[in-house]
C-alpha cells in the first residue's frame, strides 16, 4: 500500500519535472518500498539522476548519516566531474581556498 502511494502520488505530480540533478536513496532492508521503488523520481528532473542504496530500513537516511553524507558526497563529485577519490578537491571546490576538514 505504502509503495503504492509513493508512486501514485510521485508520477501523478502536474508540474513539469525540474532540471536539477536528483540523487534518490533507498535503504536496503526498507519494510515499505521495494526496492527499486526510487525510480519513479527518475521522471521529476530532466537533469542527471541516479539511485543508491545504503544500510538501513525506511529511515536509512537519517539511521545511516555516514553512508547518506557518502552519497551526496558522491553525487556532487559526479556532477563536477570529479574522480570519487577526490575528497580534498570537493571541498576546495566547494568552500574555496584551503580544505575544513581532513
């Protein structure tokens, strides 16, 4: 029912998708959606979009900061063409000058 709803209530959206880059997760032992159930948001953005799948249930996100904090680390290397080993570049990309953190 859950999935269901997810993407009823995704595809059936009257605006015209955005053309922003959409980085849609799922958590890998999600109750609610299969998995899978992330595509549907592949129609919301005439930009560059990708699925991950990271540890966790319907939370996942907000359960597995460190693995989430990994993909949108990943996701911005990719829209800047980035290597994904280039850490230190992002951030200089990112906050200019010398990197925050190591």
């Amino acid at each position: 029912v859950v999935a269901t709803a997810h993407q009823t209530l995704v595809a059936d959206n009257d605006r015209a998708p955005l053309s922003v880059p959409i980085t849609a997760v799922e958590g890998s032992e999600d109750p609610l959606l299969p998995s899978g159930s992330m595509e549907v948001w592949a129609a919301r953005t005439t930009g560059p979009f990708r699925t991950a799948t990271i540890a966790g249930t319907h939370a996942a996100p907000l359960d597995n900061p460190a693995d989430m904090a990994a993909e949108v680390t990943s996701a911005l290397k990719a829209l800047l063409g980035m290597p994904t080993d280039s850490h230190t570049e992002l951030q200089r990309h990112l906050y200019g000058g010398t990197p925050c953190m190591k």
